[in-house]
C-alpha cells in the first residue's frame, strides 16, 4: 500500500492542475484531499448537486470539503433535461457521466485546469460499468486505478489521514435503485431517499431500497448487509419500518433474503 501511495503523490506531481469530480464517497473523498495536499488550490473539487444524490450526502460532502480545507464548487447538472437518462436504459449511468464530464471540461478550459480526475479504483473493473466509457471519451483521468489502490487501500489510507469516509458504506446515485427499463422521475427518487434516511436513522449503514413498479402498486426491496438481516426480525423492527415505508408511499415492502451486494440491479443483464 506504501508503495502505490508513494505513486500515486509521484503522479499527483506531475499535474500542473487537475478538476476531481467528487461525490463525497470513499474514493473521491481521498483522491481529492490528496490532490489538494499535493497541488493545493490547483485542484478544484466539484459536486453535482442533482436529484439522484441525496440531501444528506450532498450536505456532507460539502462538509468535509470545509474540514479538510480543499476548494469545493457545487454545480446543477442537467442530466433530467436527457430523456437518455430519464428512459433508464442499461447505460443510463454512461449519459449521467457523459453529462457531468461535460461540465467539468468547460469549467476546466474557463478555469484553467488541464486534467479531469475521477475516483475509479483498481476494484473497479469487474461490474458493469458505462460510466467509464464516458470518462474515456472526455480523457478523464483515474489515478488511484493507474495506481493499482483497491478500495480496502483507499479506507486504510483514509484512516490514517482521519478521513470520515474511512468506513463509510459504498454509495451510488439514487437512480441505481430504480430496475431498468423503469423510468426515472424525482417523486421516485425522493421517495427512496426517505426510505433509506429511515433505515439509516434505524442503524442500518449498508442499505439500499429498490424501487419496483407494480401493476398492483409500489414494491420496496430492502437490501442490507447479510449480518443486519436479523435485526429486522429483532423488537419488532420489520413492523416499524413496514409502517413507516407505508406512509411514504409504498404499498408492499419486503427483505431480500440475500441482503445488499453491489450492482444488484445489473443481475438480469443478458437474462431473459
């Protein structure tokens, strides 16, 4: 891990000036502090606030940016202008990236910046991922992939620069929980945001809320960490949050037996 963090500050060097694209996860958290801690105010963190990124997350991005003293700019996206984006096909992440990467490049010639940066990692080859291929049309760099740094190097280094996304869950755009082929639309987005915000507030950090489309009503799949599947059953707790999902708007609500697993979604791609 030493030696790839001492590449990645030897490549980080090299940069006359760099834009990261930041979302306040893991990964992006890191590159963009060490970015500043390298480069200084020649690095520019920015964050799309858009409906598909959570209140609670766009809050706290902003608010470790503040911590840790690295420039932040918050801009709107317009990727709900794209009805691409809104028909949710399986490369609806390619158009959000496409779209976001889009802006970067204009604030980086108006700015003065020569890279993009974004916060890829060497974990991330084996999902499906079409947002890469917009990060390579737009020439966006992936340094701590270049590097070879897993996301487990990543929280460990984070944790020694006392970065709050040390242990953080892993995190993906609202729209993730929406099955494709359903479209997108901000009252289905807010309603899953304020299914997770309760489950969150209930003490479950690995939680996903799938959003499924029912010719008999709204269907919510819970998807937690397959050690916290018990708790649901534990005082009660099922009820609880059956209610209170209920009240948002959804008419049945269940728990995947097999718990959260990154890109569930993507599962049915190339079945029938």
């Amino acid at each position: 891990m030493n030696e790839k963090f001492e590449k990645l500050k030897d490549l980080i060097k090299t940069f006359a000036s760099c834009i990261v694209a930041y979302s306040g996860g893991v990964d992006s958290t890191f590159l963009a502090f060490i970015a500043y801690q390298i480069i200084g105010n020649k690095s520019l963190a920015v964050i799309a606030d858009t409906p598909s990124l959570s209140r609670r997350e766009l809050n706290e991005a902003i608010d470790i940016a503040k911590k840790f003293g690295f420039p932040i700019r918050v801009i709107k996206t317009l990727e709900f202008e794209n009805l691409d984006y809104l028909e949710n096909s399986i490369n609806r992440c390619y158009f959000c990236k496409h779209n976001l990467f889009e802006d970067l490049l204009s604030i980086a010639r108006s700015g003065g910046y020569n890279l993009i940066l974004y916060g890829e990692n060497a974990d991330d080859t084996g999902d499906f991922r079409p947002g890469a291929k917009a990060a390579e049309e737009f020439n966006v760099r992936a340094p701590l992939k270049e590097v070879g740094l897993t996301k487990a190097e990543i929280r460990g280094l984070s944790r020694l620069f006392g970065l709050p996304t040390a242990d953080k869950p892993q995190m993906a755009c609202l729209s993730t929980r929406i099955p494709y082929g359903e479209q997108i639309n901000l009252e289905k987005l807010k309603m899953i945001e304020d299914a997770e915000n309760i489950l969150r507030d209930m003490g479950f950090s690995d939680v996903r809320v799938r959003h499924h489309e029912l010719k008999q009503g709204i269907l919510a799949r819970i998807e937690v960490s397959p050690n916290d599947i018990k708790k649901f059953f534990d005082n009660g707790v099922y009820v609880v949050v059956g209610e209170a999902l209920k009240k948002i708007g959804y008419n049945y609500i269940t728990i995947d037996l097999l718990g959260y697993r990154r890109g569930s979604m993507n599962e049915i791609i190339g079945k029938k």
